[in-house]
C-alpha cells in the first residue's frame, strides 16, 4: 500500500530578483549612468574604427607569391638506392641527398646535398610534367633495368625539371 501525501502550503514573493542588488548596479557600484552618458560613449567609440592590427601579415592577392617564396622550404630528399656516374671519374655514392633545384643563366641544374656538401650538381631539363605526383615539391629516381639509365624527376613551385643520369659500372 501507497500512501501519498501533499501538503500545500502558499508562498508569497514580493518583487523580483533585481530587488536583491538594492542600491547598486551589476558591477557593485552605486554610480548611475544617464541616457545621456551612454549616449555619448557610445559616439565617441564609433569614430575610432580603426582595424586592430592582427599578429603576422596580411595576404594579398598580389602578394602571396612573394610571401610563399619567403617561407624557409625543406628541401625534398631522394633515395639513391645505387650509385651514379657524375662525369669520367666520379661516382654518386648511395645515400640520401636534399635537392635543390635552381635556375641559373638561363638553365636549370638540380644539386644534391649531403649536409652542407654539395654531392653531385646535374644540368637538367625543364618540363611542364608533373609526373602525376600529389605534392608541389618532389623528388624521385626512376630506374629502367633493362637499359640500366635512371631519371631524376624534380619538382617546385617554380619549375619540374628531369634529367637521365648513367648507374655506375659496379665491378
């Protein structure tokens, strides 16, 4: 068995919340702005829209060439999985190298670095292939066995480039 029980009682409220801050204003004080003071700094704020500055700069549409140029770039790296013939007498160990690809006097040279050496610099071919890789920046050997010539494919916001490059004789 269940018993229920209720029991009313009337309750009376007199006023309402803002009866709880008596004499003060939200912010603790007894101070009262006017109409007219609100009025008024409110108009004196609207003449000072100036845009706040915002940390780094701004990108524009004429300039996000430049500004993506100045970004420090990592380098892309390449496996050399076998070594490669420079010239008559030197050879490209295996390795990993950086590669930067620059224009100079008209022609293009793709330079492999080991640290701060420069390894090995080759006289490229500019080419508007992209060699259907996903990245902007790329680097890639390809090899073809049967003909044991290998392709550097190079790749940056400013050129792709290639150049054939003989394996060395490994005797």
């Amino acid at each position: 068995m269940t018993l229920f029980l209720t029991i009313n009682t009337p309750s009376f409220a007199e006023g309402d919340l803002w009866d709880n801050f008596g004499d003060q204003n939200f912010y603790g004080t007894k101070e009262v702005v006017s109409d007219e003071d609100f009025d008024k700094a409110i108009e004196s704020k609207k003449g000072n829209k100036k845009p706040k500055k915002m940390k780094g700069e701004s990108i524009q549409e004429s300039n996000e060439t430049q500004v993506i140029n100045q970004i420090p770039e990592e380098l892309p790296v390449i496996c050399i999985s076998t070594p490669i013939q420079i010239n008559d007498t030197a050879v490209l160990p295996i390795g990993h190298y950086q590669v930067i690809g620059e224009k100079r006097n008209g022609k293009i040279y793709l330079k492999l670095y080991q640290s701060h050496y420069l390894m090995a610099e080759f006289e490229a071919s500019e080419t508007l292939e992209d060699y259907n890789e996903p990245e902007v920046q790329f680097v890639k050997l390809i090899t073809d066995e049967k003909d044991k010539q290998l392709k550097i494919i190079y790749g940056s916001i400013d050129f792709n480039a290639y150049v054939n490059v003989k394996q060395a004789n490994q005797e």
